[in-house]
C-alpha cells in the first residue's frame, strides 16, 4: 500500500496527558510555541484531526439549512480539488460539522485548505453543501472510515506524501492500531494536569492490535521543555 509518511505530533504534560489547563500556563508557552513551529515542518503537506478538535478550536457554524443544496451531489465519488496551501484534513464520518470558509488559520498567519473525509452516511445534501463552498471531500467507507484505504486516496489522488496526526487520542489510537504512524514526535510541558485529559492512544474501536513498540530516535531540551522523537 502507498501512504504517506505518517507522524503523531502532540503536545503533553509530564504526565502524559494530551487535554487540559496546563495549555493555557505561562509555565506551557514555550513547549506550545515549538510545538507549532514543528507543527509548520510535520504538517507542510497535510495535518489531520477529528471533528471534535476542529469544532473546539475553529471557526465554524452552528445550524444552516442543507435543504437548499439539494441536486448538487448525486453520487458518493470524491471531490479533488489541488491547493498550494496544506490540507486540513477532517475525519467526520456522518458530515456534521459546519465550516465558516474552505480555509483555517493555523498556525497564526498560515491558511489551510479545509479537506473532508466522511462516510457513506453523510448525506449529498451536506457533500453539495461542501462543494459550494470549494471544499474537497473524500468519502470512505460505508458506516465507519477504512484507513488503510484513506491513506492510499491521500498519498494517490490527492498527492500528499507527508501528513501529521495531530488527533485526539481515538483518532490517533485508531492509526497506531493500523500501524499507519511512522514516527511519534511528543513535545513535553514541563506541567502536570492531574485527572484530566487522555493520552495520545486511546483506542476504542474492535480488534485492538496493542501494544506497539518504537525506538527512541533523538531527545531535545529546550529550557524545560523536551522533545521526544520515537521512530518505528
């Protein structure tokens, strides 16, 4: 299978935990300014997250009506569209989300091109919908995403060789079971959160296939914060 080379690039406190308050500290800054500036490097092709991180964290709609974009899409073939900018890539099996525009900033000052991938479940209504708004689509897999097939659509139609995972810990957890991530890149926060947050794998789905050993490749140390790179 082709794929793209595929890294898992998060940011986490002492303790492993990949959501919470210690984002938000002083004591963070410096851990989140070399997280995005990798980020910039990991994700200069392609960045993917679910549709929980994208919601939490940029623009989007809370209701319109799909009604009137009925006719536009009759069929579930994919909607190609190049970009000189990165893809965004959103993993939204049902197409719920509703974007603001085809492009996110992220980092600040960096535009990227908004890229959907949901399931058959999705219906034309919402794929119309993402297509007058020039938003490019892949739809994979009848009720959940296959993706081993979704890595070869990326790398094949869509031309990206390098892509970052950047998930929640389902999402993550769901390509590590596949072993679609090459490399781990962790950036610690010299922080710990406590009871919140998960951590950078939490698979939920059937089959697991854990657990999954990597080689330390090389460790950094910026002031108190470290970087943390695993190769498989």
């Amino acid at each position: 299978m082709k794929k793209p080379y595929t890294i898992c690039h998060m940011m986490i406190s002492i303790d492993g935990k990949i959501t919470g308050d210690f984002f938000s500290y002083l004591e963070s800054q410096q851990a989140g300014e070399y997280y995005d500036s990798k980020a910039l490097i990991y994700g200069k092709k392609a960045w993917l997250c679910g549709k929980n991180t994208f919601i939490d964290n940029f623009p989007h709609q809370d209701k319109i009506d799909l009604s009137k974009y009925k006719g536009i899409v009759s069929t579930y073939d994919n909607y190609y569209l190049p970009s000189e900018e990165n893809y965004a890539i959103c993993l939204d099996r049902k197409g719920s989300i509703l974007w603001a525009s085809d492009k996110i900033e992220y980092p600040d000052h960096h535009f990227n091109k908004v890229l959907q991938v949901v399931t058959k479940q999705a219906s034309f209504e919402y794929l119309g919908y993402l297509k007058s708004l020039n938003i490019p689509y892949i739809v994979n897999g009848e009720n959940d995403l296959d993706l081993n097939s979704l890595m070869n659509t990326l790398f094949s139609q869509f031309k990206i060789d390098l892509l970052s995972v950047n998930g929640g810990g389902i999402i993550n957890g769901s390509f590590f079971n596949e072993d679609l991530i090459d490399e781990i890149s962790l950036i610690v926060s010299p922080m710990i959160e406590g009871n919140q947050g998960g951590s950078i794998a939490d698979y939920k789905g059937t089959s697991p296939k854990f657990p999954k050993a990597f080689h330390l490749d090389k460790i950094n140390r910026f002031g108190d914060t470290l970087e943390i790179i695993y190769k498989k």
